[in-house]
C-alpha cells in the first residue's frame, strides 16, 4: 500500500498525463486542417502514447489498492501557427513533465516507497527518449527553415511512424 500523499500525487500525474493526450490531440487535428498529414500522423500517435502512460499510472494504483481519482482536464490551445511552433511547445510541455516525473521520484525515496521508485523508472526514462525525438525534429525543421519542398518530403517521412 502506498501513501495517501503519493496516491494524490500519482493521481495528479494521471491527469498530466490525460492533459498531454489531449495538447496533441488537438496539435494533430490543427496539423490536419493545415494539410500536414505526416505531423497530424505523429502527434495523433503521441497521443496514443500519452493515454498509454495515464493507463500505466491508472493500473499501478489499482495494484496497490489506491483510489483512482480522474480529475477534470482543462482546455488545451486549438491552433499553432506552424508545425515548429507544435514541437517547441510539445518540448517545453516534455521537459515540465520530466520535472513532475523527477518530483515524484523525489518523494517516492523520501518515503522510501520502494515499489513507486521501482515503477516510475520506466517514466524515467521514456521522459529522456521523449525529449530526445523531439527536440531532434524542431533541429530538423530549424534546418528545413522555409524550404517547403524539404518541408513536404520532412512531414512525408513522419508518417512512418
Ligand atoms: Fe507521458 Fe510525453 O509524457
């Protein structure tokens, strides 16, 4: 059993996690109204990936028959001006994540909540190889700059993902 202070904090997380979905949710159906299929493609994934992550904290909790508390999720923005702009969001977005994944990790040792630490490692690091896959395409697309020919072929190759 964990504590009730890393219960309400694991809880917070998931709704961090449900608010990620729905930012690139939202980035996904911005870059399809802009005709970027292969950005719409990706983010549509990430979105995926970040309910995925609340499913994980949602799962732990229930193994340690803790209540699941799923809180509201507040609006997210509804248009970017370019997929650039997407991705420097969704990396400043990554690296706030990071530092909540960091604090839990901080409280789970300071109560030498062993199980927790052991579960959140995997947050560890998938935060590393997020941060990393993202800021790898905005150096790409800095490098695209407005060629929009290399644009199109660039957003071609995101929809293998
Ligand atoms: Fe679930 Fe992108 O952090």
């Amino acid at each position: 059993m964990i504590s009730q202070k890393m219960q309400e904090a694991l809880n917070t997380q998931v709704n961090a996690e449900m608010w990620s979905a729905y930012l690139y949710l939202a980035m996904s159906m911005d870059a399809t109204d802009k005709g970027i299929k292969g950005v719409a493609h990706w983010f549509r994934k990430q979105y995926e990936e970040e309910m995925e992550h609340a499913f994980k904290i949602v799962e732990y909790l229930g193994s340690q028959l803790a209540k699941v508390e799923l809180k509201a999720i507040e609006a997210v923005p509804t248009t970017w001006e370019n997929p650039l702009e997407m991705y420097v969001q969704a990396l400043a977005h990554e690296k706030k994540i990071t530092s909540n994944i960091n604090n839990l990790c901080g409280q789970a040792i300071e109560e030498k909540d062993y199980a927790t630490q052991n579960f959140l490692q995997w947050f560890v690091n998938e935060q590393v190889e997020e941060e990393a896959s993202v800021q790898e395409i905005i150096d790409t697309l800095h490098f695209i700059g407005d060629d929009q020919a290399a644009l199109f072929m660039f957003d071609n190759s995101l929809k293998g993902r």
